[in-house]
C-alpha cells in the first residue's frame, strides 16, 4: 500500500480518534500516576504528549503547516486537555474539505493523507497505551488495526525506528491489535 492516494487518511484518524477518546474515558484522576506501556512515563505524562501530538496534527489538517514547536501548558488537567482536543481535531477532520493538499511539515511537504494516517498509527497506539495505564486492556479494533498495519512500514522504517519506536517486540498473536502494538515495541 502506498500513502499517497491509496488511503483516506482523514477518516483513518477519526476512526482512530474515536477509539482513542473511547480509551480516555476510562482515565480517573488517582491513575494519572500510574505506569504506561512508554518505558518511564505515567499516565499523565502520555496524556500531555498525545495532547501536543493532537496540536500539531490539527494545525496540519487546519492550517496546512506544522510548525513543530510546543505550546505552554494550561492549567487544566491532563484528562480533559486530551479530551478537549482531540475532540477539536475530530470537528476539524469532520469539516475539512476531504480534497488532497500538501502539507509544510518543518518545511518538508507531506500530503494531507499521510499527514493523517501517520497521526492515525500514533493515535491509535497511544489509545491502546492508555486503556493498558488504566489497566483495562482495550483492542484496537480489528479494521482500523489491519489498516494500520498494512501502512505502517512506510511510517516505521529504520530510519524512525530508533528516534521515534521502540524495537519491534515479537509475537505469535495474529490478532491485528497485538500485531500492531507489538511492530511498535509494545507487549500486549
């Protein structure tokens, strides 16, 4: 599979959205302490990460650029600052115009697709990672996982392995949420 047109990348990342906030819901304040499947991050620390990953995907899908700096944090809590934007970035996705446009990515062009269905796989996985924190195991359903899986190796190459994955854990699972989670360096 190809990124370039063979995918909807938008309707990937809501899909994925969907069930990443399906996972949040999960989230209680005393968890936020709590260990993820991120070697030496809690809980509360993916959230603020996942949330950073969301402000640039939405000033991708939104703005065509993504500039690639942080924003200072608000006061608010982790939870509802990942609910709140993902919520923000699934409203843009649902109102954007689902024709192909190329997006500045730290002055890299990168289409809109693959700008979503990269965001897709890290949205996905870090949905699972935090149904695994709150220590009710969520699947990655099987559609969106099988999707995933067929582009992950345009995304995860050896050139991203080592600065933004993990090592591939193995598995004998044919199950494509395990399959995924596992290619990402995560044990199910």
């Amino acid at each position: 599979m190809t990124l370039t047109t063979t995918i909807d990348g938008l309707s990937l990342l809501k899909r994925a959205l969907n069930y990443a906030l399906g996972t949040a819901q999960l989230v209680t304040p005393e968890m936020l302490t709590w260990p993820t499947p991120c070697e030496g991050w809690d809980l509360e620390l993916l959230l603020r990460h996942f949330t950073d990953s969301l402000d640039a995907l939405h000033e991708g899908v939104s703005e065509g650029c993504v500039r690639v700096t942080s924003t200072p944090e608000p006061a608010t809590g982790a939870v509802s600052m990942f609910r709140g934007r993902a919520c923000r970035l699934l409203r843009t996705c649902t109102e954007v115009c689902q024709e192909e446009q190329v997006i500045a990515v730290a002055d890299r062009p990168m289409s809109s697709s693959v700008l979503a269905a990269t965001g897709a796989l890290e949205v996905a996985v870090h949905g699972w990672d935090i149904a695994m924190a709150c220590r009710t195991p969520q699947r990655i359903p099987d559609d969106l996982a099988t999707t995933l899986l067929e582009l992950a190796p345009a995304v995860v190459t050896d050139a991203t392995r080592h600065s933004l994955f993990a090592p591939a854990v193995p598995t004998r699972s044919t199950l494509p949420s395990d399959r995924l989670v596992t290619l990402l360096g995560r044990t199910p």
